[in-house]
C-alpha cells in the first residue's frame, strides 16, 4: 500500500488537505469519490530512499526507450478513437506497476482523472519531460491534435536517441584512450618526473617550460588537496547555473548557434519542431499569432522563444509571418522565401510542412556530420596530451644525459 497527499473539493464547495492510502493512485481517487471529494491534486507520499529498495531517487526515471513507447501507445490509441485518461489507463494496466515506468503511467493516469490537462501532467515532472515536448503536447491540446503530436514527439526523440547511442559508440574508446593517459600522467608527474627534477638541479641546470608547469601544478594539488574537489563543485554549480538561470541559460543558447556545425544542426533542428507545429497548429484553425505563441514553447533554444516573442508582436500588428520572421533573421534564407511564396499562394500550410521537411532532412545530415567528425576530434585532443605528456619526460631525461655527458 502506498500513501498519497491529496487537495480535494467537498459538496459544499469547501477544500480539503489530507492524505490516503492506496495500492496505486486511481484507486485513491475513487476511494475520495466515494467520500463525496472532488480530487484537485494527488501526490505519492515516498522517501528518498524506499525501505528495502536500493534504488536512489534520481535514478528512478524511466528509460528514454519507454519514453518513446508511451509516446507511440497514446499515439495509437487516440489515432483509434481512444480517449486520454482511458489510453493512460489501458497503457498502465498492462506495464509493470513496480517499474519507474509503470509508476509514471499510473501517475499521470490519476492526474488526468483530478481534471489536470496531460501537459500540466507532464510538466510537473521536469526529470522525465523537457520543456519542448511539454510545449508540443500543449499545442497539441489546443489543437485536438495530440495523436498527431505524439507520432511526431515519438519520431523526434526516436532520432535524438539514436544521434546519442551513436555518439556514445563513437567517443567510448577515445575517452577510455583520454582517461588512461591522463592518469598515466598524474602517476607520472607524482612519482617520476619529481626524480629527472631533482637530478638536473644536482647538475646545475633547471628543468624545461613543460615539465616545470606539470611539477607545479603538481606542487600545487598537493599542497591544497581541497582544490580538486573544490573546483568540481563549483564546476557542477556553474555548468547548473548556465541551464536554470534564464539570463545565463540565454547566452548559453546564444554561444552554442554560433558553434561551426553544432549550432546549424542546432537551428535546423528547432526550426523543423516550430515549422511543424505551427503546420499542425493551423490544419485545426487556429489563429497564426495564436498558433505562433503555442510554438515558442516547443524551441528548446531561448535566442529562438525570444525571438518567436517578437515575430507574434508582429503578427498582431498586421505583418506577414516571412516579413515578421525575416526581421529576426534566424530563419535560413531558403525557408524565409518558401514560407513567403506559402503566403503569396495562400498555401501556407502546405510550405510549412515542406519547410519542416527540409529541415529535419538537414538536421540528419548535420547529425551524421557531428558524428563522423566527433571521433578524431577527440584523438586529436588525446594526441595533443600525450605529446605534451611525453615531452614534459622526455626533456629533462635529455636534458640530464647532455650535462652528464
């Protein structure tokens, strides 16, 4: 049995704060039903760290594989006519109730039944769902297209996650390469090259640049041994800071479409998410400065939702979308005159969705690029350590055979 906290309406329109016990969440809102409660919010009461259960807290999400499956199940089921809350529940019912998964499935099950919209749902859980698939189940909402979204949100992580496997096998051995030789390094330096030190300045000679750097670094650490662990944190706290802090988090965004392949796969990417979503957003009627509101959400880039701020300013103005968008100048070249002659034509949706097209195919394209150039970029970082590796050893060695000599 497990206990919930809960935020409920009673018959006579007051609220009410207690908690529950129940096997799983549905049960817990039928079991305040049939007190007369209304459930408004339902909450699992855990720890940490469950009795019994050697499984910390933050490693209790589901895996980006079954993320991808929930999204292609509600995707099938609502294609077939199938309502929310009952494909949630016909989705929880059949996985494993002890599993982070099923856990997830029966708890957004309960929050739609409390009334909660599936995004808000969603939201609530920032270690499971990213802002940009949040924003598409959203637009997806206000459009009454949420099967089609989450074919397209399934699609989209399907190519993230395979882009990240595909990295992972291309760096595995050139970081193990980088981690062996940076700690035959430190052994070195610790160890060895303190000796060669000692013996040139018994010769009357003092060591080379390289290898006077390495034994004060070294001195360094080991005079303040607190320095390591010191710089790791405020490391961890920074690189946190860069992703939470909006203002920080901007320049981040800024710095990284600047980066030579990285920041067009980037744009591309963003672009081709917003494209169709508005795409999508407007095939259900909505209103282009409306429709371009609900897509912000969607960029996953804050140079991109600020600049998406500006082009529905003016769009309520009276602009068109390919004056508004070319103004920012974000957009690439090429899709600004598709999306005018989309307007010219009246066909804008249809252009919309071929810009979206276009750039999904660059963004394979860039993705592939990345990949292929990741690995001997990372060689030649690892090249470039052991060579000064070896030159700060090798140096005072000559260096002593010349005096001796």
């Amino acid at each position: 049995m497990k206990s919930f906290s809960y935020r409920a309406c009673a018959a006579d329109g007051t609220h009410v704060k207690g908690t529950v016990t129940a096997e799983h969440p549905v049960k817990a809102v039928r079991s305040l039903a049939a007190e007369g409660l209304t459930v408004v919010d339902l909450k699992e009461r855990r720890r940490l760290l469950r009795v019994g259960d050697i499984r910390l807290w933050c490693l209790d999400v589901p895996s980006e594989e079954e993320r991808i499956a929930l999204f292609e199940e509600l995707a099938a089921l609502l294609a077939a006519g199938m309502p929310v809350h009952e494909a949630l529940g016909q989705i929880a019912a059949g996985a494993d109730a002890a599993s982070a998964y099923g856990r997830l499935v029966t708890a957004l099950h309960a929050d739609v039944l409390c009334g909660t919209a599936l995004s808000q749902a969603m939201e609530r859980r920032p270690r499971v769902f990213s802002p940009s698939v949040v924003g598409m189940v959203r637009a997806g909402e206000e459009s009454g297209t949420l099967d089609h979204i989450f074919a397209e949100t399934a699609a989209f992580l399907t190519e993230a996650h395979t882009l990240r496997e595909s990295m992972k096998s291309a760096l595995a051995y050139p970081l193990f390469l980088l981690v062996a030789t940076g700690f035959s390094i430190v052994l070195m330096t610790m160890f060895i090259l303190p000796v060669f030190a000692s013996l040139l300045r018994d010769l009357g000679a003092e060591p080379p640049l390289p290898t006077r750097l390495l034994l004060q670094a070294a001195d360094v650490f080991t005079t303040h041994p607190y320095l390591v662990p010191g710089a790791a944190v405020l490391l961890l706290v920074g690189m946190i800071a860069l992703v939470r802090v909006p203002a920080l988090r901007y320049y981040l965004d800024a710095l990284l479409l600047c980066v030579p392949v990285l920041g067009r796969f980037l744009r591309f990417s963003a672009w081709g998410m917003i494209l169709r979503t508005l795409a999508i957003l407007m095939h259900s009627g909505i209103r282009l400065d409306c429709a371009v509101h609900l897509a912000r959400s969607v960029a996953g880039n804050c140079v991109l939702v600020r600049s998406l701020g500006r082009v529905e300013e003016r769009l309520m103005q009276g602009r068109t979308l390919a004056y508004a968008l070319a103004q920012e100048g974000q957009l690439p070249q090429l899709l600004q005159g598709m999306l005018a002659a989309g307007e010219t034509a009246g066909d804008l949706e249809r252009l919309l969705r071929r810009s979206a097209d276009y750039c999904k195919r660059v963004s394979k394209q860039l993705a592939a690029r990345i990949e292929a150039l990741a690995e001997p970029i990372m060689i030649v970082v690892i090249g470039l350590v052991i060579f000064f590796g070896v030159l700060s050893f090798l140096l005072p060695v000559f260096e002593a055979m010349d005096r001796m000599m």
